[in-house]
C-alpha cells in the first residue's frame, strides 16, 4: 500500500509513505533520482529490533562508508546494510538500504 501524497521537502523531493513488509507502520520515504543509493534511518528500522539486530550482526567488520548528505556535508558511519521488501503502487521489491544514524544531523 502506498500513499502518494506529495510533500514537497527541502529541494522539492517527492515524498510517498510506502509499505515495507516486517514493519507495521508505513516508511516516509523521500525519493531522491540523484541517490546513488538507497538510505534508511536507524532510527526507523529499529522498530522491528530483530531486522536491525540480523543486519548488525551481519554487518559486523564491514567498516565504514562516507556519505555525502543533501546539505553536502559528509558524515563517515559504519557499514551497515538491510534488505528491504517496499511496496508502493505496482512497485514491489527488495532493495539494498545503508542504515544511517541521523538524529545527529537533522
């Protein structure tokens, strides 16, 4: 299920509320075409602990990534990877997602 309710956020991105199969809350999901990749917030996977608990265990060793953020400051953090099943309208897949500790920036 998918909302596609357009916010306009900073920049004019498109935001749509998307469904993502382990979470019972849909994500706000801000859809940036010039991402490189695909970014979740810790702070949003941690609702399901078991996900982000798979993912850190997994993760472990894997080092750091920087990241370049929409202000263009870069933040270094560790590699941290989940795959997530989203869902909005005819879109249905499984998507690699860095997880980033944000609170600090916003």
């Amino acid at each position: 299920m998918c909302t596609l309710e357009s916010e306009t956020g900073s920049g004019g991105l498109l935001v749509v509320y998307s469904r993502v199969r382990g979470y019972e809350l849909p994500f706000r999901v801000i859809i940036d075409s010039g991402a490189s990749k695909n970014f979740a917030r810790r702070q949003t996977v941690a609702s399901n602990s078991n996900k982000l608990t798979d993912a850190l265990r997994e993760s472990k060793g894997e080092g750091t990534v920087s990241v370049q953020l929409a202000d263009g400051k870069v933040i270094t953090v560790p590699r941290i990877h989940m795959d997530l099943a989203v869902k909005f309208e005819d879109f249905d897949s499984s998507e690699q997602f860095t997880v980033l500790e944000m609170d600090k920036y916003d």
